[in-house]
C-alpha cells in the first residue's frame, strides 16, 4: 500500500463517457494509449451516483437545476460501470471511483474498484466519509473550497482508519485562473502531513502545463485532470483535455520530475566536481616540508589551481594542524595530504547529521540540553548500531529525544527501574518489543514497562521522545554480551552541547 499512490496520473472521466459504454471504452483506451507512450502509472476514474436516492424526487427532470440534467443524462447502470471498470484493469490502469452517496461505496466494492476518491463536496459529509473509511480502500480526498481548520479534520479522520490516504490540493473553479491556484499552500499541506501523500488536482485551463510543472516542483506525488474524447458529436468542457494536452500535461510533469530530481538529495557528480575543482585555491609549500613535519599554516599558502587529489584550502583551514607531511615537499610543491583521523571529527559529523535532522523535521530543543553519542560498537559503526540522544529533562520524571540515521538500529536491551513511552515525532521507526514488531508513525505512542526487552530501526532516519520515570545512566541492560560488559561510557560519547 506504501506506494500505492507514487507518481499516480489519474485521468478523470467523470461525466465525459456521456452515458455511452463504447465512448467510455474510447476514453479508456485513449487513457491506455497515453500511459503506455510516457511509461506512467496511470488510473481512469469515474463517479458513481445511485440517482434514485441521490436526487430528491421532487427535483427529478428539472432542467433549471444545475448539475441534474448532466447526471440524469450520462446514468450508467451497474452492468455498464461494471464494463468499464474491467477494461480499465485489462488496459493496465488502476480503477479509481467517486461515489457521491452511500449505495455508491457499496458499488465500489462490488466492482472491485481499487482506490476511493472522496470529491471536495464530500469532504465535510460525515456520514458518507464514515461509509468510506469503512471500506477498507485506499482513499484519495480533494480539498477544493475547505480551510485549513476542516483540512486537518478531514486527514485526522481518515488517515488511521483507512491503509493508504493522499490528499490532493484542488481549487473548486472551473477552470482556474492562473492567479487562484495557491500552489504554495500545497507545499504547506506536505510540510503540515508528512504522514500522507500530497497531489494535485488541477482544474486549468486544458493547455496550461505551466500549473502541473510548479505543482510538481512543490511536492505533489500523483496529479489528477478532468479527461475526455471529444468527436464530431460530442465536445469537452473549458477543463477537460484531450489526448493530445494530456500528452503535453504528461510530458509536463516528467520533465519537472526531472528538473526537481529523483529525490531529495543533492547528488555531486565527477563533472561537477572537476569543475569546481578548477576554481578552489590548493595548497602549496611556502618552504622546503620535511617528511614527518605537522604542516602549519606558516609552512603553506594557497593558489589555483588546484589538481585532482591534492589538498585545497578548504579541508586545511578546518582541520588545521592535523596534517602530516607523508613525504619531502620542496618549495612551492603542491601538498597531497590526507588529515589524521581522531575521534573528533567523527563526532562532530555525526552531531551536525543530527542537528540537521532538527531542522529537517523544525523541532527546536533549546540550549539548556546534554547530549549522549550511543555506539554500541565503537564510533567507526555508529551508522549502523546508535543513536543520539538529548537529555532535556531528568528529576522523579524525564524526558529525552532520540534521533536515529537513516538505516540505523539500536540493539536489545531493557531497563528494570525505568518505565517509559516514545512518541514519535517526525520519520519512521520499527520496534521489537517482546518479538512483537511495531511499526510507529508521526505521532503514534508505545508504552515499554519494566523489563520488556526492546529494540528499534529506522529506514529514513526519525526523531522520538522519550517520556519516562527517572534515568539512570547503569539501568539498561543489553542482550548482547559484548555490550552488556561494557561500563555505559565505554558505549557513549557525553557531549555538553552543540
């Protein structure tokens, strides 16, 4: 289900299928047509009404009520969808549905539709929203017209009642002048649920691809656009595309996947470093440097260019008197040394990886801390068995933060004096209590008692807290036999500050 929703192009049939199966058919195939040739994962979506019940009998046939004529004409029976639904999956496409009403959810299940979309009318429908958590489907929900207030009722709701949630940006006009589409605010929304897959669905102009590239850029995941096939009977509305702008639309969107990059690391490439290595300034002997001398600043001075592999003045003034001549330089020889590994600068890496982390997740813990440096087997394994931790609170009650690198575990243990609680604040974290695995998200709680043995992994990298009764440095007690003879500072690295 995790990815389910990964760069999910959803082209929405809506009403353009205009109550004819083999037109629908048409639309679907076009759909096909188009994922195939950009190499996308695709889904063809539709809305289901139960008219019947839908449309208060006393509004049936009125034509001077928006909306009714355009359902009571394009009505599909269940048969109907049911072809539609199944050429949708033999295309290769994922089925996506709207209902509007309850007997529609049930429809999404008789049909096997794979994914429930909550349209920004039904946002607020409480009623119906219960009907489709209860489903048991991935859900995407649009929030066109909802304020931020009924955003977070709505994620809150949904995200631990159904297996997967998005929720897509939408701005309910039709279509949408490019000055309203408040992309920005989508930006917010990935930085406020972390926890959920933010999209777009885009209501502009049919030949705008400028909207789905910013989009994009500010972090959607999958996108959404109202599609149809327009013939020489039939026409599409200002916000509905046709093959050829969808396939515009498409290559849109992979060419700003391209420009933001596949992640969000910053990968440094040979050429680039070549480049910026025919700028810095090397460093050079100022005098003759005998084997073995510590290399001061004195002894050098700095000019371009600098070669491949030789020392720039860069990693000199940062780790100033940690070089060691390996061999004879004479005057104006170009240094290649390496700096002497120490503890310290092992540290210092690890600390500034974990306050960065902070500032990825925007948690700020104040000056007034401690911090410990866990290396269960030594610094040089850090990366992979630690974690660091933050003491901020320690009388009869305490309160930590731990963070964990990416790919990082801590080894079983378990404290017989100290009850405790993580909460978990930002990234992903796996918990062996008792061989029981628990998987914790942004703001999920796990309580471990007196005794339980416990261990914890992080794929991404997180940030927890740690609430407990009081911690004392000599109450854990570790599975390993190699860790458990260890006096505590053998496996830890006390820091006073940043």
């Amino acid at each position: 289900m995790d990815k389910i929703f990964d760069d999910l192009h959803i082209f929405e049939m809506a009403n353009n299928h205009q109550g004819s199966v083999e037109h629908g058919l048409r639309i679907i195939e076009a759909a096909a047509r188009l994922a195939h040739e950009h190499g996308v994962r695709a889904a063809v979506k539709f809305q289901f009404r139960e008219l019947d019940s839908f449309i208060h009998p006393d509004a049936r046939g009125r034509g001077d009520i928006q909306h009714i004529p355009r359902f009571e004409s394009t009505r599909l029976d269940e048969g109907q969808f049911r072809r539609l639904v199944e050429a949708t999956r033999s295309a290769g496409l994922v089925t996506v549905a709207t209902p509007f009403d309850e007997p529609s959810v049930g429809l999404c299940q008789a049909l096997g539709v794979e994914i429930i979309k909550v349209a920004s009318c039904s946002a607020t429908d409480w009623p119906l929203l219960e009907e489709i958590a209860a489903a048991g489907k991935p859900v995407i929900a649009s929030t066109g017209g909802l304020a931020m207030a009924e955003i977070d009722n709505l994620v809150t709701f949904l995200h631990k009642r159904v297996p997967a949630l998005a929720i897509m940006h939408c701005v309910s006009l039709y279509p949408t002048p490019p000055e309203r589409h408040a992309l920005n605010f989508m930006a917010r929304m990935v930085r406020r649920y972390p926890y959920v897959d933010i999209g777009y669905s885009g209501h502009e102009a049919p030949a705008n691809t400028d909207v789905v590239m910013v989009a994009v850029a500010k972090g959607a995941r999958l996108l959404e656009r109202h599609f149809g096939v327009a013939t020489d009977e039939i026409s599409l509305n200002r916000y509905s595309m046709d093959p050829d702008q969808a396939g515009r639309w498409l290559a849109a969107a992979q060419r700003a996947r391209a420009i933001a990059g596949a992640d969000d690391e910053k990968h440094v490439g040979q050429a680039e470093r070549e480049s910026l290595l025919q700028l810095q300034r090397g460093v050079f002997a100022r005098r003759a440097i005998a084997r073995g001398e510590v290399i001061q600043a004195e002894d050098v001075f700095f000019a371009m260019p600098c070669r491949e592999g030789q020392l720039a003045s860069g990693p000199f003034g940062q780790y100033r008197a940690r070089f060691v001549a390996s061999r004879d330089y004479a005057e104006n020889e170009a240094v290649f040394e390496q700096a002497r590994e120490d503890p310290y600068t092992a540290l210092r890496g690890i600390l500034h990886d974990a306050r960065g982390l902070l500032y990825e997740a925007g948690i700020a813990l104040g000056d007034d801390i401690s911090i410990e440096v866990s290396h269960h087997y030594g610094l040089d394994r850090f990366r992979e068995t630690g974690c660091v931790l933050i003491n901020s609170i320690n009388r009869e009650y305490c309160n930590k933060f731990l963070i964990m690198m990416p790919g990082q575990s801590h080894p079983h243990h378990k404290h017989r004096l100290k009850e405790e609680t993580f909460h978990m604040l930002w990234g992903d974290l796996e918990v062996d209590l008792e061989g029981n695995v628990i998987q914790l998200r942004p703001g999920d709680k796990l309580l471990i008692e007196r005794d339980q043995m416990h261990a914890f992994h992080s794929r991404q990298g997180c940030i927890f807290a740690e609430i407990s009764t009081r911690s004392i440095r000599s109450d854990s007690y570790y599975a390993d036999e190699t860790i458990a003879r260890m006096d505590p500072l053998e496996r830890k690295t006390l820091v006073d500050g940043w």
